[in-house]
C-alpha cells in the first residue's frame, strides 16, 4: 500500500497494486485495482500534482464525503488542460467545475463481475472511451479504478489457461479412449482364445450325448439278455451308485451345455462390445445391445439386487451399436455403484429398472433431435406396430390416420435406480469431463462425459438426468427414429 500525501495535507490518496494468481472464474476484485480517491472540494491543482507525480495512475475517483460522484482519468485531464487558458481556469478552482465540464459516460462494475464479462463490456464502448478506466464497486462506499489493459491482459491470461486446461483434457481423454482401444483389442483375442475351446466343448458334447446314449442302451440289452447278474456285477453297481449316475448324467451333460452356450454368448457380447465400429452408422437393436450390456455387467450386480426390465416394442435404429453398449454400460455402472451401500445393508431393497419405449416428443425435444419438422412422423409409419399410445401425452391420437398433427416420435431408454440421488449443487456438472465423486481407484469423471458425448454428437439423441436426494437417479436416452 503506497499512501501519497496533498501538498496541503488535507486528504489521503491510496491505491493498491496487489497481483493475484487467476483462474477461470477470476473477477474483477482479483486484478490489480488503484485506490486514487479525491474529494471533489478540492482544487484542480491537487490532480495535477497528483498525476505529474506518478504517471501510471489512470484516474482519480471523486467522491463527495462517502458519496460517489465520478471519475476523471489522466489522458481526459491532461487533455483538457492543454487547451487555452484552461489552466487559468481550473487549477484553482473546485473539480465540481472541471467535472462538469469534462464529464463523460463512465463504465462502472461490481468487483464481483467476471473478468471475460468486463473484457466483452470494456471494448464494447465507443472508440474514444475505449481507454477509459473503469470503474470498480466494492461496496456502498469502496470504488476503485482498473486499467482497461490490465483488464484485457487479465482476460488473455484466462483465454490461454482455458486453452491449456482444454488442451489437458483433451489429452487425458486421448489416452484414455486408447487404453480403452488397447483393453478392447485384448478383449478381442482373450474372447477368441475362450471361443474356440468352448465351440471344442460344445461339438464334443453332443458327441458324448450320443456315447452315454449308446452305453446305456448296450446296459439295458445285457440286463434283458442276462437278467440275473454275478455278485461282482451287483456289488461293483452298489460301489459306483449305477442308478444314480443313469439319471444324474444326462443332468450334468445338459448343465454342461447350458453353460457353454452362455459361455459362447458372453463371448460374442464381447467381441461385438470390443469389436470398433465401422463409419457408417448400421442398424442397431437397442433392447438386443441392452441385453447384451447387461450380461457383461452380470457379476457386478449384487445378491438381492432386484433388476426390472421392461422392454417395450421399439423399432431399430442407425447408429453405432459399439458406441450406444459404452453408453448403457457406464449409465448401468453408475447405478451399480450407488446401490452399493443399500446392497449391503438391504439388499432386497436394491433396485435398477431399465424402461425402453416409443414416445412422442415434446417441441423442445424436437428441436434439440433436429428432427425434420417437414416430416413428423415419416419414419414412425414405417413402424406403426413399435408405437404405445399411451405413452404419448396425447393419448387419443391415432400415428397411422393422422400423422401431420403429431409430433416426431423418439426412442425413450430410462436407467433408474433408488439409491441415495444426486445433490442439487452438482447435477449440472455431472457431464462435465473429469468431474467425478467417485475415489481414484474407482472413476476417471470420463463415463458419463464420454456418454453425453456419444449421443448427442454420435446419434443426434439427448441425454437427460433426474435425480432426487433419498430417492434415487434416473437417466433418460432419447434418439430420434430416422
């Protein structure tokens, strides 16, 4: 703090230059401010002893008690004064009389605005104001001045850390989308390594269906050709529990099949979910994927969980079936892992319900699908047999007889779980790319950006989010019928 002392002594000027480290949401009472107050009883010779002292000063705050009453910048007084016999008449005069006489419009900001708003109002004055300090309010009696080049300094620094922070998550999510490329090519040779042993099992199986069906029609002709076996015989049965193992094979050969055909299922999932998905979109079954997502998840699910799943008629669609399984698989994750505390506790309380349906879509909805209005239901007619009226807020209507007074229809996909919901204060950032509540070891805040991503750049679609503290958080995946 430098204090500058009236040759009269009758008054204080101060101003402070403290630097301060700015981020993105950096305001106006983070910059350097000059604190240059003057009463406007004085005389005009003040300022300019005042200005001749320091040159970098950028204009006095006149006040009149507390009371604010203007500004006066130095390239507006000095200007002023050059002119003839303006000195004569003003130095030793009140500034109440300069003031009127060189008043201009003045831009004044609360120290709570933010940097890049300030910067975009700054240049946005008239060219001969364009250098003009502005002023900064503090409170009800604090004002402060603040160079316009510090100002637009301030904003390229934020500019430049914006870049650089941009640049940094564009970076991490690189690296992450090709660990996820190297995680999905192993998966690739790990699930043709697994298929070809299991198709191996499978094809033997039947084979050894068909021996065991051969064994026990050659045991039944030696029984009928020799109805009164040894004692050997009888005793090695009793050993071996012969009647028990007739019945109990056929049992575990089906057991056997039964879970190489899951096993070979799985397999498939996977290699459809690591397979890379071609550039042209392709049509794409979503309860087929949804299916299919939820098998990969099937040993994250806890004992108890109760997953109710209501898939309704919905037509396919074009799109990226790769893609649109990365985004039920982070959405389902997600609310895995907030019923992980209620599975603990309560596990028959748990619960997860995935709802897919055709609905219409509301005017907002519609321009957010960028779906043609020239056609509303175009694509729908092709489907009719796909759509439940009574899930459409107008329920009376009729898609078939009467489509130009409808509006676009839409795939609705809903993920709900009742866990302990999503506060208020971070809702709007759950999208944002690395924002997470999840620990380290847990989370990378990528899922639900990746996601967001996915379908509203990928598929035109819209991704939208519910949640109530207590009660549980619901996702909702519209994509237009196209």
């Amino acid at each position: 703090m430098l204090n500058t002392y009236s040759p009269d002594h009758s008054h204080i000027i101060e101003f402070n230059r403290s630097a301060q480290n700015l981020h993105l949401e950096s305001t106006l009472e983070d910059l350097s401010l000059f604190e240059i107050q003057v009463d406007i009883n004085q005389r005009g010779v003040i300022v300019t002893q005042l200005f001749e002292s320091d040159s970098t000063i950028p204009g006095v705050i006149l006040m009149d008690g507390k009371k604010f009453i203007g500004m006066i910048s130095q390239r507006r007084f000095f200007e002023r004064m050059s002119r003839p016999y303006a000195r004569e008449l003003f130095l030793g005069r009140s500034l109440h009389i300069f003031y009127n006489f060189a008043q201009t419009d003045l831009l004044l900001l609360s120290g709570d605005t933010p940097v890049v708003e300030a910067a975009q109002q700054a240049i946005r004055r008239s060219p001969h104001l364009l250098y003009e300090p502005i002023v900064v309010k503090l409170s009800s009696d604090e004002y402060r001045l603040l160079e316009v080049q510090q100002l637009l300094i301030a904003q390229s620094c934020i500019h430049q850390l914006a870049t650089e922070l941009l640049r940094q998550k564009t970076q991490a999510q690189l690296i992450q989308t090709e660990k996820l490329a190297t995680l999905g090519q192993m998966l690739a040779g790990v699930s043709h390594e697994i298929r070809n042993p299991v198709a191996c099992i499978l094809g033997n199986l039947q084979c050894l269906s068909h021996y065991y069906q051969d064994l026990m029609g050659l045991a039944e002709t030696y029984e009928q050709e020799f109805p009164q076996p040894s004692q050997a015989i009888k005793d090695y049965k009793n050993e071996i529990d012969f009647e028990f193992t007739q019945q109990d094979l056929p049992e575990v050969l089906d057991s056997i099949k039964i879970s190489s055909e899951r096993l070979t299922h799985l397999v498939n999932s996977l290699r459809g979910f690591s397979r890379i998905d071609s550039y042209k979109p392709e049509k794409v079954e979503i309860n087929y994927c949804l299916e299919n997502t939820l098998l990969i998840l099937k040993n994250r699910f806890k004992p108890g969980t109760n997953l109710i799943k209501k898939y309704g008629k919905i037509p396919p669609i074009y799109g990226y079936p790769n893609q649109l399984s990365q985004v039920f698989l982070n959405i389902i994750s997600n609310a895995i892992d907030a019923l992980e505390d209620i599975s603990q506790d309560h596990p028959h309380l748990a619960k997860i319900t995935i709802k897919t349906e055709v609905r219409e879509c509301s005017e907002i909805e519609k321009q957010t699908l960028k779906i043609p209005s020239h056609s509303p239901m175009d694509a729908l007619l092709h489907y009719p047999e796909y759509f439940d009226h009574s899930s459409s807020p107008n329920s009376n209507c009729d898609c078939q007889t009467q489509p130009s007074n409808h509006l676009p229809c839409c795939i609705s996909i809903r993920i709900s779980d009742n866990g302990p919901g999503i506060p208020a204060s971070i809702l709007d950032r759950i999208f944002e790319t690395f924002f997470t509540t999840k620990s380290p070891e847990k989370g990378t805040g990528l899922g639900l950006s990746i996601s967001h991503q996915i379908i509203t750049e990928k598929h035109r679609g819209k991704l939208n989010v519910t949640s109530q503290v207590g009660r549980g958080t619901e996702f909702e995946i519209l994509l237009p019928i196209l």
